[in-house]
C-alpha cells in the first residue's frame, strides 16, 4: 500500500511527470468550480435571509393578530395577554392607514401612515436621524423623503374614512414632520411615516388595530398558543407575504437546479480529465504492468491518483471560499453602495461536504471505469497504439 501511495503521488504533482501540468490545471479548474458555487450560494441565501429578516422586522413582524376592535385600552389590554406567553418575546398594538401626503412644494408620497407602540427588534433597528420619535402630534417622515417631506415641514395628509351616508369619504388634515428616521430597509422607509397611536387614531378613529409579535421560538408554535388563547386572525410573516415567499421559494428551487448544473459541469470536467490523463498515461500502465503489476494493483493506482488530485482541488476550493467569506466584511461597503444590503455570509457545513462527497466519489467511479478499459486491452497494443479507449 505504502508503494502505491507513493506512486500515485509520483504520477500526480511529482517533477519528475510530464504530465503535472494537466494535473496542476485540473486541481486549480476544480478549486474555482467548487468557489464558484460556494459563492453563488452563500449571496443568494445571504440575501434571502436578509430579505426576510427586514420584513419579520419592521413589515409584517414575525406574526400578527387581527382586532376587532379601535379601543386602544382593550388592544392594550391583548398585547399584555400575548406577552405573558413564554414563547412571546415581544406584543404591541399598531395600526397601518392609507395615505397621500402633500408638501408645501406640491410633491406628494402614496404611502402610509403606521401608528405603533414601538418595541422589540423594531425598536432596535429604528434610527432616529434628526428629532425625537413618537412625538404625540406630528410626524416622522423617512430620511429617503427627507428632500420633499423634510423637518417641521407642514404637510397635507389626504385619508379615507367612514362616512355615514357613503361607506367612505376622503378626509384631510395638516401635520408635521416632527422628526427623521431611517431603516435599514428602503421599500419600508420610502413609503412609511410613524406616529403614535392616539395620533392615528386621531386621524381615523375607526381604524382597525392589531397586535404584532417577535418571538425567537417556531412561529407556527406560537400561532397554535396565541389560536388557544381564543384570538381568531392570527398569522404568520410567511401567510402574510405567502406571494413573496412562494417566489423565493422559487428562486431556491431555481438556485438548487443552477446548482445541479455546475455540478455536472464539474463531474463532466473530472470525467474528460480524468480520460486525458489516462489516455497520456496509457503507455506507463503497460510498463507498469509488464514490471509485474496485476491490475487490481494498476487500477488502485490510478484511482488513488485521481482521488488525490480531485481532493487538492476540493482543498484549493474550500481555501478560496472561506478566504473569501473572512475577507468579505473589508468588502461589504461596496455591496452596499451598489445593492443597498447588508448582507452576512456564510457557508453551511452539510451542502459543502456534499458536494465534497459527490465530486470525490464521481471522480473515484470515473477514473476506476477509465482504467477498467484501458486494462481490458492487450499490453503490447498499449505499446503499438495511443489511445485504446
């Protein structure tokens, strides 16, 4: 065995071959292969998780109940229910109404006006960029519309509300802008101004309030306590988003099939290698063989030899990719300024070994085949000819 090692190292990288050019440039396509989908991977996830991280954030929350009621004391009162749940971290009441804002200037915003006790992650996650938060009164207005809608600007805010002989009526009012904020989320930022809710519901009294929830446990679990306790419209951030999550579920179905792609790309890469190789080689197989070697022990060879280059090439690509996940934080401004993203990479364990296990075991299969054929033929035509396969 000791000799075999050491000649599948000798036909692999030694000086000595002739041929470790083609094996150096089979390692290094194979490393980059194995970067490449590590890569593409590791952003696409990145930005899912990114994606829904903003919307369990300041969107939707992880889940939400529906009231049915405008009694801020018995929303309140709901809130305070849910919290005492173990597998609740966070409950607060908050209510989203429709607007148009109009400045002073005449720019408007379609959007919305979202009146909330503030708590939890979204807390956290909300910037104040200029003025205070949550001043009973005003307004708090996105840095993103900070050049139409800016500090102690007046604006005219145009609503629907229930009328008593049509079902509603457009109603207006003159606010202001009390404050700035920025998210790390720009969709939510630009279409999103904040307040307290007795200033919503002094804009709308008959606005219909909810409860939003974080919690770090199993959503669905929490659903089933929240559904016990007797509160009917409840549901999670992936039922309110089922469109958006149905995509993504798409774009991971998508991801999955690109990925199968490139790993029959690198398989049939490691065939054709593996076949050059051994065609190159055919001539030492029959000296090799006429020095005494039995098949078995000529094919063990040449397997060995492949399994050491397609492992160094593996090497070479984990190297690279977790070289480059170490260096992406020195990078990440740039993403940012082209994608508006933070994102944080990383590599899950269980998908790189594999596709490890995969490429080394296919690599195994497709040298054992070549050299089965190779060895079918008579030693002396190996001699006479240059390719026998």
């Amino acid at each position: 065995m000791q000799v075999l090692l050491l000649l599948c190292t000798r036909y692999a990288f030694s000086k000595q071959n002739r041929h470790r050019g083609t094996s150096i440039r089979i390692t290094i396509g194979l490393g980059l292969c194995l970067f490449a989908i590590i890569a593409v991977l590791s952003f696409m996830q990145a930005l899912q998780r990114d994606q829904f991280d903003d919307i369990r954030t300041f969107e939707s929350f992880d889940l939400q109940v529906v009231l049915s009621t405008s009694d801020a004391t018995a929303a309140r009162h709901a809130a305070d229910e849910i919290e005492a749940l173990a597998s609740v971290d966070n409950a607060f009441i908050y209510a989203d109404i429709p607007v148009i804002t109009q400045a002073t200037a005449g720019d408007t915003v379609a959007g919305r006006i979202r009146g909330l006790e503030a708590e939890g992650r979204f807390l956290s996650q909300l910037n104040s960029y200029r003025g205070e938060l949550f001043v009973p009164g005003f307004l708090a207005s996105s840095y993103s519309n900070s050049r139409t809608h800016a500090l102690k600007d007046e604006v005219k805010v145009t609503l629907l509300k229930k009328g008593r002989q049509a079902t509603v009526i457009p109603s207006q009012k003159n606010m202001v802008i009390g404050s700035l904020y920025y998210t790390s989320s720009y969709d939510f930022d630009r279409a999103t101004f904040l307040c307290d809710i007795e200033t919503l519901l002094s804009l709308n009294p008959d606005v219909q309030l909810k409860i939003g929830i974080f919690t770090q446990n199993d959503v669905l679990e929490v659903k089933r306590h929240i559904l016990d306790l007797g509160y009917e419209e409840v549901a999670t951030y992936k039922e309110l988003n089922a469109s958006l999550y149905g995509a993504m579920e798409l774009e991971q179905k998508m991801m999955t099939l690109m990925l199968f792609l490139m790993v029959l790309v690198i398989l049939v890469h490691i065939r054709s290698s593996s076949r050059r190789l051994l065609l190159a080689k055919q001539r030492e197989i029959a000296m090799l063989r006429s020095m005494g070697l039995t098949k078995k022990q000529v094919q063990s060879l040449f397997v060995l030899q492949s399994l050491l280059v397609t492992l160094i090439g593996c090497v070479v690509g984990l190297v690279f990719s977790y070289s480059a996940v170490a260096l992406y934080p020195m990078l990440s401004n740039v993403v940012y300024q082209s994608m508006g993203v933070h994102l944080i990479l990383e590599i899950r364990t269980y998908e790189v070994v594999f596709l490890v296990v995969s490429i080394l075991v296919f690599s195994m299969l497709a040298s054992f085949q070549g050299t089965h054929r190779i060895l079918k033929a008579d030693i002396m035509e190996m001699f006479a000819h240059d390719e026998v396969i």
